[in-house]
C-alpha cells in the first residue's frame, strides 16, 4: 500500500499562458512601461487575451480550481462551485488567483508565497461567499439573481434618464465652485 501524497503540487500553466507570463515579467525587468505593450496577453484578464491563451487558460483554470478545493477547501463555503465558468466574477477572480500563485512560486525567498496564502487567498474566499452566498450547492446552478436589476439598468429609458442627470450636472452654465440646490455650501449649510 502507498502512502497519500502530503501535497499536490500547484497546476503547471500551458505554454501560452506561461509564455505570456514570461513575456511580461522580461518586459517589466526590462523597464517597458505597460501601456506600451498593449499586445502582450495578460492570463490574470481573460477577457484580453488572444483566443489561443484563452482555450488554453480555460482549462488550467478549471485544473487550478479542483485544486483549491481539493487543498483549500475544507469548509463548504471555500469550495469554488463546478459551475464556476458560468459566474464571470468567479473567472476573473480565479484567473488573478491562479496567476499570482505562480509568479509566487516562481520567487527566490518564500515572502511572496506567504503573502499569497495571507492575503490573496482569504481575500478569493471572501469575495467568493459574499458574492455566491450558498447560492450554487453542487448539481444546482444558481442563475443570476440581480438579472432583472442588470437588464432595467440596460434599458433605453434608464441610459435616458442617468444621461439626462449627467447633462444637468455638467451642463451650460455651471461654473465650478457653483453651489447647486440640495448641496453643502462651502460653509457646511444647505
């Protein structure tokens, strides 16, 4: 009988995704400032990257993913739902995970990598229950529950109205320092 593994090692990247990782830790070695390298994949935003990065990040994602639940996950509120693709705040949130936890492996001192157990994990955790709550237990999907608010936030009559409010504020006639009705004046008063 074999003994159990004490430790699963972290999911290596595919090639694109490391390569895009390297490509940007040369460049910030290099001094390049980042806008001038508006065409470099960046694997921590997903929705950036080049189609080739993201069929390969998706499924390092996914393999990232099992294993923080297979490692971290020992309360069910730390377990990242199987339907994770399905909740955008979740992707992003797992892609800037993922990518940290790499560029902290690959230091030469252990800080970074303490720092990733400190703060970016707890912080994912966090993020993650008070966006899913106990919204999806496993086998159930749990659709959106602010749909209805995103879609009247979408509509012509609400883009109208918020424009309307925009114009009114910034409109002819306002001078800056102008004290509008209902606003504080300088002085505190209303």
């Amino acid at each position: 009988m074999t003994a159990p593994e004490l430790v699963t090692p972290f999911p290596t990247p595919p090639r694109a995704v490391r390569t895009a990782l390297e490509q940007l830790r040369q460049a910030e070695d290099g001094g390049l400032e980042p806008a001038g390298l508006p065409l470099l994949d960046r694997p921590w935003n997903p929705a950036g990257c080049s189609p080739h990065v993201r069929a390969q990040l998706w499924t390092w994602l996914d393999d990232v993913a099992a294993w923080l639940n297979h490692t971290y996950a020992w309360q069910t509120a730390a377990a990242i739902p199987s339907c994770w693709p399905a909740h955008p705040h979740l992707v992003s949130e797992l892609a800037v995970l993922a990518c940290l936890r790499v560029t902290a492996a690959d230091a030469l001192a252990p800080h970074a990598l303490e720092e990733w157990h400190r703060y970016a994990l707890p912080g994912f955790h966090l993020r993650m229950t008070e966006r899913l709550g106990i919204g999806c237990p496993p086998g159930r999907h749990t659709d959106w529950p602010a749909r209805s608010w995103a879609a009247e936030y979408d509509t012509p009559r609400a883009a109208e109205a918020r424009r309307a409010l925009f114009d009114g504020d910034a409109g002819p006639g306002r001078a800056a320092g102008t004290v509008r009705p209902g606003r504080s004046t300088p002085g505190g008063t209303r």
